[in-house]
C-alpha cells in the first residue's frame, strides 16, 4: 500500500506542472474566457483547449464573458472514436450592435490524430509539417 501511495506521489510531482489546468486548481474554463476576455483588444482573439466533456461550459463561459465562438477545431485522439478527445476553440471579442453580431461560429470537422493501426493520420502529419515539426510518418 505504501509503495503504491509513493508512485502516486512520484507521478503528482512529475507531472505537477500540467495538473492545475486538468484538475482546475486555478479556476475552470469559465475563469479563463473571464480573464481572456478582460485583457484583450476589441476585435481581438482567444484561442483556448479544453475537454471535449465541457463544451457546453466552453460556450455558455464565452457569452457570459462576452465572448463569441468564431471556430471550433474537435480533435479526436485515435480515428473511428465516436466521442471527440478535446476542442480547440477559436473566440473572439468582437465591439458591435447586438443586431449586426453573427451567430456562433463553424464546428469544423473533427481532427483524428492516429488511425485505427496507431499511426498519425495523414492529416495530422500535414499539420504537423506547417508547424514545422517533422512528421517522419512511417515511424509513427
């Protein structure tokens, strides 16, 4: 039992860094949309992830933030999964008459990072190219 509560310790403290945004020690969501949205210019754009288990928290946050979705990026992480891994979402803080604001923005198609067989899609590969980052597909 001791030994299994120092792995979980061992792996808190490893990864210590990326748990205040998983586990929302720092506020959730909603938090950041509010202090996205506090600082940007007018017209200016938040680009933020988030899991795809709180989407709806993604855009009720935006519009109480004053926010509106302009493009939503699902992201899948192997292909043929039925339920989207995580969201990139586009938001932009637009100064305008209510009657001229549009509707929330395009649901794009969802992104799958690795096909049935484990290997990057070749769609994430391009991505990953106009980013610079070599994509040695074979040796995925």
């Amino acid at each position: 039992m001791l030994k299994m509560i120092v792995m979980i310790l061992i792996l808190i403290l490893k990864e210590a860094n990326n748990y205040s945004a998983r586990c929302e020690f720092r506020g959730g969501i909603e938090e950041y949309l509010q202090a996205a949205s506090s600082v940007m210019a007018d017209n200016g754009i938040f680009v933020v992830c988030e899991n795809w288990l709180n989407n709806d928290r993604v855009y009720s946050g935006a519009k109480s933030a004053g926010l509106r979705m302009k493009q939503v990026y699902p992201i899948k992480g192997k292909y043929g999964r039925k339920e989207n891994l995580f969201g990139v979402y586009v938001l932009v803080r637009e100064v305008r008459c209510i009657a001229e604001q549009e509707e929330n923005g395009i649901v794009a198609e969802p992104l799958s990072v690795r096909t049935s067989c484990g290997k990057w899609t070749l769609k994430y590969a391009d991505l990953l190219e106009t980013m610079s980052i070599p994509a040695n597909h074979d040796a995925k």
